[in-house]
C-alpha cells in the first residue's frame, strides 16, 4: 500500500491491522477519537476508511500548519490537548459523548498513557474499543523515556473486569507494529 496519507501506521504494517480489526465495524456511523494524530495522515486514512463516521475527533499537543494532510470537513473536528490534562480529556468526553473507537497513539510514555485510559474510558461506548498503539516501546531500550507503558498494557489486561473489558487482544507483529485492543464490555 502507499503511504498516500503520510503515516507511519502504513511503514510498520499497522493498517493491515487495523483493517482486520475494524472490517465488521466500516459501514456503521461511529464516533472515533484518536490522540496523537502528528500531521493528520491517519485521520485521513480513517475518514476514507469509515465512509459514514459521524464524528473523528483528533488531538494532539500541536498540529503543524504546513500540513496537506489534514482532512477539512464537518465530520472531523481537530482539538490541541495534553495527554496530561485530564480536565481537557474530560470536556472532549463530554463535549463529543461517546466512542466506539479510541485510539491512543500519543505520547507511549507511561503517565501520559495512563491517564487518557483513566480519563477517556469511561467514554468509550459498550462494546467499543480502546487501542493503545505501540504499546512494546516499553522494551525500547534505546527510548527510556517509554519504560513502563507495555507494564501499563499488561496491568490493564490482567484487571479486565475491574476496568469493564470483556475481550483484548495483544498485536506483535515487529518492533514498531504493536496493538493493544480493549474491547469495553457490552452492558
């Protein structure tokens, strides 16, 4: 596939995935959100891929202006927001309602991770799913700044039905294609 939507989730085979993953899910109206969005690429690929989304909500700590790759229509809606702020993750929760696809494809790192799961879980509607990308950078050891965040996945998994998961699945395909899949219980 070319990388038409200058992403590197199309380089380290994470589309091939997430096109597993989401093919019972392309032809319904969803609300997704995806945090850590970089130039857009991936909000592009997503507002190709679900032809009737109602709303992709994308965040990130800045979005560079020069980018040709931000999708411009009513059915995406781009937010500035720290992984940090919880009280920002919280108005976009509440702004937007709920999710069927959360993406957390930001920062990797342990703190920033673990509080948008705390903070933009409870969005997620029954049977939506919650996606942790990368979640192996946490063996990096060339990137310290990642320890902790493949702990935070297994912790997670491990208390399923403390946090209301019915279903994960882990995705090690190589280094830099991993997925960690949350499936939020149905009721």
């Amino acid at each position: 596939m070319k990388n038409m939507y200058d992403t590197d989730k199309i380089k380290h085979g994470l589309i091939a995935e997430y096109e597993k993953i989401f093919a019972p899910l392309r032809n319904q109206e969803l609300n997704i959100l995806e945090m850590g969005v970089y130039k857009g690429g991936s909000i592009a690929w997503m507002h190709g891929y679900f032809p009737y989304a109602q709303k992709i909500i994308g965040l990130d700590l800045a979005f560079p202006a020069e980018s040709t790759h931000l999708v411009h229509d009513n059915s995406v809606v781009y937010r500035v927001c720290d992984q940090n702020d919880s009280k920002a993750l919280n108005d976009i929760g509440l702004e937007f309602g709920k999710f069927d696809i959360i993406i957390d494809d930001g920062s990797h790192r342990y703190k920033e991770t673990k509080n948008t799961f705390e903070q933009l879980f409870k969005y997620l509607k029954p049977g939506g799913l919650y996606i942790i990308e990368d979640f192996i950078a946490g063996y990096w050891p060339q990137y310290p700044e990642y320890f902790g965040l493949h702990e935070l996945v297994f912790n997670i998994a491990l208390n399923k039905n403390e946090h209301g998961i019915s279903d994960f699945e882990l995705i090690l395909k190589e280094p830099k294609c991993s997925l960690a899949v949350f499936k939020k219980n149905e009721a």
